[in-house]
C-alpha cells in the first residue's frame, strides 16, 4: 500500500467536506480515493485510451422498431472480440431495459455503444467505462 500526504488549501477542503456529507463517507481518505479513481477513470476515457476495461451499457429500446431486434443480434454477433453479457427487462408500456456487461479495448466499447445508441428505436444510452 502506498501512502501519500496531500495538502489543499481551505476551499478545495471545503469541497471535499460537502462531497464526503453528501454521499455519506465516513472519512476524508475515502472520499479522495473515490474521487481519484473517478478522476483517473475520467482521464483515460477522455484520451481515448485503447488499454482493455469493462463496461455497462445502459439502453432503453422500442421493440417493436422494424427489425430492430434483429440488427441488435448482428451488432453484438459482428464484434466477436468484446465479450458481451445482456441483461433484458420488459417496461410499463412496451419498451425494454437492456443492460449489457462488456470487456474489452476501450475504443472498441465506445464505437460499438456509440453504434447501439445511433440505432432508430433506442433511447437513452448510456455507457459508463472503468478501466481494467
């Protein structure tokens, strides 16, 4: 384990207080840790890093969109080298929750979430990367 001392001057410590009450940490030491692995996940999401994560890929879809079940299986069969877990949930009023658990180059993952989200009849994705 490596320990470091930080020092911050009073508002920055004023900012990780509220941040630690608001979310109910017991510590300041937990607070920056969640805070710096935020950060640096953050960090590497923002520079395109192509190092393999893991990722969930949060979507709600129409599935009565014409053939559009049908693209989401090429989708998913066409990019063998991300490893994919789906997860599907049947909504008031017709639509499906998918949330699907993928592994793989951090690039891939993008472009292939960014290629699901674009899909006519999908709505709200969301793509939340943590870097492996």
């Amino acid at each position: 384990m490596l320990r470091v001392t930080l020092t911050f001057d009073d508002e920055l410590m004023g900012e990780i207080d509220e941040f630690m009450e608001s979310r109910g940490y017991s510590n300041r030491s937990e607070a920056v840790r969640d805070l710096t692995r935020a950060g640096l996940a953050q960090g590497i999401e923002a520079v395109g890093e192509t190092r393999d994560c893991l990722a969930s890929l949060t979507f709600v879809y129409d599935p009565e969109t014409r053939e559009l079940a049908k693209r989401l299986a090429i989708a998913y069969r066409d990019r063998p080298e991300l490893t994919a877990t789906r997860m599907q949930r049947p909504l008031p009023g017709g639509e499906v929750l998918e949330v699907t658990l993928l592994e793989g180059a951090t690039t891939a993952i993008r472009a292939f979430a960014a290629s699901i989200r674009a899909e006519r009849g999908v709505r709200n994705g969301e793509l939340v990367i943590i870097p492996a």
